[in-house]
C-alpha cells in the first residue's frame, strides 16, 4: 500500500519505519531533514512538503505536535488533495474538539479518517507496539486497522470521532496520578527506613500494584528495569505528558468534570517541566521527593 506519512519526530520516525518494514512504499514528509535522511535510510521515499507526499497514496498517517497544525495540514495539504478513496489517520495527540472538526472536514469531502493517538512511548514506536485508541465510523476504523497494526501490538476502536482523543487524555491524566503516588509512597517508605526494593516487591504483589509501579518504575536499581535506570533519558518526556494534561484539563472544563487529583498532578508537572525538567522522563517526577 502507498501510505504518506507526515511527521517524522521521535514517535513517527519509528512509526514509519515500521511500516516500510511491514512491505507498505511510505512516502514521507518532515520539516526536519535530518528526520528525512532517517527516514529514508529506514526504507522511506522522502518528499519536499505534505502534499507532494499524500499525492497517489492510498492513506495518509499523520504524527504531529497540537491541533492548531494537523488542522492546517490536513486543511491545506490533504483534504482535496489525497486522492478520493484515501484513508486519513491522525495519530497525533490533540484536543477532542479538533479531531472531530478536522475528521467532519474529511468526512464532508469524501474521506474516510480516524482519531488514532497512541500509547508505550518512543520504545514501543521503535518497536512496533504502540496501543492506538480509534474514533471514526466502523468503516474507517476497518480500513485503518491493518495499517495501524503493523505499528502497534493492539488496536482498540475506542467509538465515534474524538473517541480516540478522549481516552488517550483520560488514560494519561490516570497514568500522572499514579505515578505521582508511587513517587510519593516509594520515598516515603525509603524515609522511614525501608528498603525500597523491599517496598516494591510488597506493594507489586499487593494492593498497591499499578502500572507506574510494576512495569514503570521510577527508582533506579528498584523493581523493573526503565528510563530511570538511564538516569531518566528516553522513554515518555514529561513536556509530552503536560502537554496531555494539559488537553486534559481543557477538556474537563468543557465538559464540567469533577478533576481534583488530575487538577493537582497537572499543577506538579507544570512546576516540574517548569523547572528545567521537560526533556526527563515523566517519572523523574520522583526526584521532586528526594
């Protein structure tokens, strides 16, 4: 399948290399050229702007920075553009209110289009794992799937437009909190002379399990092996994860939700990324205890 890809940061250039990997022609747009020569030392086509990319492709996959530009790429680049019959799938992470205008511009132009933000990181891009949660019609999503899957190790039609959006910003206002609590009770543990490893083996086999904890830990040298053990580099960067509680807090206030704790890690995130600390993963959050 020709597929455009449009972004190549750190989450689509291992995105579309994995779909070049899977036998799909990625013809692919990047306002970076050193994402470009990535890209095609990865087995890309590379092409001077979107539109030349989504010109004779048969979808169009999408990997950029905020709402504001996927709504004037896809407005000015692809909509009318990409032949009739191309699927377009954003995977950006945007707020649901543009997702659902740009997928309603699409639709109203003949263009079947998904939501399809995704979950698991640069490692997972890289690695072809990534968790997409889909909004669109039961006919987008069908036709999005196999491309998708060639990126990603599950696939979840999460319902209608924005539904995709929505879950992305619900999980990671969740996935904040509790790694702000396994922060605090790791160290509170350690305060009171616990060991910390000690600590983890009993909370990960008992009611304190959660994901921050067993599979993310935010400890170096403690439980499983993660970017805390890079001395926080690499995996999801905590200017990515206030960028999602951001969305998050927006779209609580309009839709009138009750947010307390997510208000309260969204305010830590700002103080940390404030700080100097945007480009460490999310879990050095830790480090605000020590």
């Amino acid at each position: 399948m020709k597929i455009a890809f449009i972004g190549l940061g750190n989450m689509g250039g291992g995105m579309a290399a994995n779909l070049a990997k899977a036998g799909h022609e990625v013809r692919a747009f990047d306002l970076s050229e050193e994402a470009l020569a990535r890209a095609k030392d990865a087995g890309c086509a590379t092409f001077g702007s979107a539109r030349a990319a989504a010109e004779d492709c048969e979808a169009v996959v999408s990997m950029l920075p905020n709402g504001a530009i996927v709504r004037d790429v896809y407005t000015s680049d692809i909509i009318g553009q990409a032949p009739q019959g191309t699927v377009f799938l954003d995977c950006s992470t945007i707020d649901v209110a543009t997702a659902k205008d740009v997928i309603a511009l699409a639709e109203n132009a003949g263009y079947d289009m998904v939501d399809a933000p995704v979950s698991g990181g640069i490692a997972a891009a890289n690695g072809g794992t990534l968790t997409f949660m889909v909004g669109g019609t039961e006919e987008a999503f069908e036709r999005a799937k196999p491309i998708l899957e060639a990126m990603g190790k599950a696939v979840i039609h999460a319902g209608e437009a924005g539904a995709g959006q929505t879950a992305k910003i619900c999980n990671n206002m969740l996935l904040a909190i509790t790694m702000i609590g396994t922060a605090e009770a790791m160290k509170m543990a350690e305060r009171l002379g616990l060991d910390p490893q000690k600590f983890y083996e009993i909370s990960s086999q008992s009611s304190g399990y959660n994901w921050s904890l067993n599979a993310y830990t935010p400890l170096p040298g403690v439980g499983v092996e993660s970017p805390a053990d890079n001395d926080y580099q690499g995996g999801f960067a905590t200017a990515l994860m206030l960028k999602d509680l951001r969305l998050a807090m927006e779209a609580a206030e309009t839709s009138d939700s009750a947010v307390p704790l997510g208000s309260r890690a969204a305010s830590l995130y700002e103080d940390f990324a404030g700080a100097g600390n945007g480009g460490l993963d999310f879990s050095a959050i830790i480090k605000t205890y020590s």
